[in-house]
C-alpha cells in the first residue's frame, strides 16, 4: 500500500491497511524529517482483511540498510488511573543507557522525536570516541581480571619452588637482604614452620596418632588409634608427664609445637613416646567414668 510519505512501507499483501492514528503522528513527523530513512510496518492487529499497524522498524539510509530502532504505541496508566496511549521508542543505544526498562515510553510527541534524535542518529565524534574508550576500558579492565588470576595460579605453583631454594640456600639469601628484609624473611619462615606443625597435627589428630588425655583426680584416661588405656600418674612415662604438666600452664586452644594442645576437656598430647604400651594393661581397673 502507497502512504503519503514514500519512506513509509506498507506492504501486507491483500490486505487494507492504516496506521493506528495516535502512532501515525510520530510516523509522520520521523517522515518529514529524516527523509532518507525507511520506515517498515512490521506488527498489527488484523481482522476481516483489514490491518491496523501498530509497529515500524526505522532502518537507515546506509547501503545495505541497517535498522536503527523500532517504534511503536502501547497503553500504560495515568496518574488518574485511566488508560492512555502511549508512544513506544526502542534501540540497543536506548537500552543501553536506561537503568531501568528496555524502552521509553510517553505520551508526548516532542518527547519521542527527541529520543529517535537522540538515539537512531549517529553519535556525535565526542560521543563516538567516548564509546570507542569505553569499550577498551572494560575489556582491559576484563583482561586485567584474566590476567591476575592466571598469574595468581601461576605465583602459587611456583612459590613451593622459591621456597625450596631459599630453605636450601637460607645462608646465601639471607646473605643479600637488608637487615629489615632479613627480618621479613625469619617472620615468614617461623611462620611456614609453625603452620606446617599445626597441619602435620590436624592429621595426627583425625587419624588419632596423639595421645587424648582426660584427668579425673589421680587417674589418666589416654586413647591412641583407637585404643584406651588408664594410668595412675607415677606410670604415665616421664615424658608424657612431662607435656601434660607444660599444656597445664598454658590458657586453652594454644598449639604448643612439639608438646599439643588443651582444650576445656581434656588435653592432646602431640609425638607420643616411642615404644609406649598403649593398650588397656591387663591388670588396670575398668575405664572409670568420667
């Protein structure tokens, strides 16, 4: 079907066709002034061979066209609660810079040809090298992202690495640190010292490879791999004695390296003696209760 705007394109074969009249107004003042542009019927409501179109695509007068957005009517409610007809203006660049929604919508003429201006024509040169600068600081700000996580990876593989030659090397590297750098290092290396005892203890203690220990007046109750034993004091040996008596002395929840650990219940005992009987002895009085 021919309109009175020859950039407007109404082609539904066989069908009488028009424009829903509140849309015709943005149609026609988009026609008049973007002559060169091409505006597409694309959606309506049909009914006995008649089409009321409700919808255009805008393409541009690039060669091959491209579209540059859609526009169309809608309804939405008013302030007084009653129904109203509303233009409809739609675009990637539109969606883009909305927070919220993916079109704008008003009942005002002026209002829409000043969005279409805005966002269907070309960017300004300082819009467009904005958006150029944009873009390459988020993909650089995305690569830099990538980029530290593989490092990161990599810094932990090799870090085992840097550790083994420093521990094997310790006197020559520290040889060519400062005395503040120097001091870094020990910090660092009492540090691995003491969290690697406390993991090597986390293992004993799942595995049960300590001795767990709970005093009831002159009795002790002490469990290794799986196995319970009670002694009087005089019996535990000396160096079992030895530690319980130093985990005494100290608050609880504090890892002792080399002695254990006590807890509000009991005690841990870390590196059992070698050769300690610690099964049930055949002459000692049943497990009390405790």
């Amino acid at each position: 079907m021919t309109y009175k705007y020859p950039n407007v394109d109404l082609s539904f074969d066989g069908l009488e066709v028009t424009v829903q009249p509140f849309l015709a107004q943005l149609v026609d003042a988009i026609a008049v002034k973007y002559p060169t542009w091409l505006l597409i019927g694309t959606r309506g409501t049909e009914f006995d061979n008649k089409v009321l179109v409700r919808s255009f695509k805008v393409m541009n007068n690039n060669n091959p066209r491209e579209e540059i957005g859609v526009i169309g009517v809608g309804h939405r409610y008013g302030k007084s609660g009653q129904k109203e007809l509303v233009f409809e203006i739609s675009c990637q660049r539109l969606l883009m810079a909305r927070d919220r929604g993916s079109q704008l919508r008003t009942k005002e003429l002026k209002i829409a040809m000043k969005a279409v201006k805005q966002h269907f024509t070309p960017l300004p040169v300082a819009a467009l090298l904005d958006e150029v600068r944009n873009k390459a600081s988020d993909f650089v700000r995305s690569t830099i992202h990538r980029y530290g996580n593989n490092l990161s990876h990599t810094r932990n593989k090799a870090y085992s690495v840097m550790q083994h030659y420093i521990k094997s090397n310790v006197q020559a590297f520290m040889a060519t640190l400062a005395a503040p750098e120097q001091e870094l290092m020990n910090t660092l290396l009492e540090q691995e010292t003491a969290l690697d005892y406390i993991n090597a203890l986390e293992t004993e203690i799942k595995t049960d490879k300590v001795l767990t220990v709970l005093t009831e007046d002159d009795k002790y109750v002490v469990r290794y791999d799986g196995r319970i034993s009670v002694w009087d004091s005089e019996e535990l040996p000396y160096t079992v004695r030895q530690r319980i008596g130093m985990l005494k002395l100290t608050d609880p929840n504090i890892v002792v390296e080399g002695v254990g650990i006590k807890v509000k219940q009991g005690f841990i005992v870390a590196s059992p003696p070698e050769g300690f009987e610690f099964g049930l002895k055949e002459d000692s009085d049943a497990v009390p209760e405790m």
